[in-house]
C-alpha cells in the first residue's frame, strides 16, 4: 500500500491568500484525521471524519480553517485568508477504526505563510 | 487534556536504558506511542489498550496502568537509531459516548550518543 499521501509537501504563501492541503488516506481506512504541529503547541488534532462526515472539529482553530471529506478517497483543509501564525505542519492520518487502532500519518505539508 | 510526558529531553550513549513517562488526568481508552525524525512524519511503535498491559517489540516496550492513568515507554539498551521526539498520544471518551481522537504530549527528545 503506498501509506497516506499529502499534497503539496511544501506551500510557501503570502498573508491573505487561499491554501488548499490534500490528502489521499490508506484504502479501506474509515477515519480520516487532520492534526497541525508547531514547536510551541506540539502535534493538535484540528478535526477528523468517520466514513466522510466530520466528527469532532472541535480542534479547528479559526472560521478561516475548513476541512472536506468530497468521497472515501480524498480530503482537503482549507485556510482562507491565510495568515503568518498558520505556519505549521499538517498532518493527515488515517486508521480503520475509533478508538484502539492504529493511526498511519502522512509526510506531512510543511506550510510558510509570509 | 494534553497528556503530560516527562522528561523533556534525555541525552544517552549507546546501549543505555531510558524511560519516558506519560500521564493522563482523564479516563483512557488506550495509549498510544511514537517516533518522529526531525523532518518527518510520526511513525506508530505500539498502542497499550487495557490496564496492567505491557507490550513490546526488540529492545522497546511499554506498560499501562489504566488505573493511574499512566503510561511508560521502556528502551533497553539503545541504539543510534532511536534518537527522535517520542510522542504518547491517549484516547479518551467525550461526551457523545464515543472516543475524542487522539491527544498528544508534547514529547520527549531523545538523543543517543555514540
């Protein structure tokens, strides 16, 4: 299996600009998870979706993040505008179950907003 | 709740022991343990799922008191490889009846010396 794949590795924009993250999670994973890490909060679960439907956004910090889950296959996050402080790196993980089941993250979209 | 992991950071040489400590103030489904490489993505070593459970694989092995709400990650013996950030992320209930998502410390620098 190719594990979870996240789309671009590296975003590099400017303040008030629209970022779209992607995220392919592994076939056949029910739970689709999105966390952010930075040096000071650490590793933040923003929002996760069962079967597609968001679950818990509990952890979306702002109106400006939006998260879809379109099909089985593919989710985005938005950030829309963009500003300096959402500098981070974005996590997707997946799993085939809540709770006790392994989570599979990402590489990861290293994210610079100037 | 963030979980709470100590120590911070730990410098070892080569084929010493360390223990890295987690702990909960809220009930736990479950624990969960990782590594992360600077400049990648979190990679699963092993999730505790009962109390008094201990679990392990080649010289890394963990123990979970349900009771107390802790969880300890135990290297023996350890290699160059080991060195990165180890991760304890807990899964606990929320209101809806169901498991939150996992919760991560803030984790603990581990570096092997030669």
């Amino acid at each position: 299996d190719a594990g979870v794949i996240q789309s671009p590795r590296h975003e590099v924009t400017e303040m008030g600009q629209e970022v779209t993250l992607r995220c392919k999670p592994i076939s056949g994973h029910d739970y689709l998870f999105w966390y952010r890490q930075t040096m000071m909060r650490g590793l933040e679960l923003l929002i996760y979706f069962n079967n597609n439907v968001p679950i818990d956004d509990s952890g979306m910090p702002e109106d400006r993040f939006s998260a879809k889950m379109p099909n089985a296959s593919f989710s985005t996050l938005k950030i829309q505008p963009s500003e300096p402080r959402d500098s981070a790196v974005y996590f997707c993980a997946s799993s085939l179950g809540l709770p006790q089941e392994t989570q599979y993250f990402g590489p990861g979209t290293r994210l610079l907003v100037l | 709740q963030q979980p709470v992991q100590s120590p911070q950071a730990v410098i070892l040489r080569e084929g010493e022991d360390a223990v890295i400590n987690c702990s909960s103030s809220k009930a736990l489904y479950s624990v969960h343990w990782y590594r992360q490489k600077h400049g990648e993505a979190p990679v699963f070593l092993m999730i505790l799922l009962k109390g008094g459970e201990q679990k392990g694989h080649d010289k890394i092995s963990a123990s979970f008191n349900e009771k107390k709400q802790q969880s300890s990650l135990y290297l023996t013996a350890s290699q160059l490889s080991y060195s990165g950030t180890y991760f304890c992320g807990t899964e606990g209930g929320y209101s809806g009846g169901g498991a939150d998502g996992l919760t991560f410390g803030k984790g603990t620098h581990l570096i092997i010396q030669p």
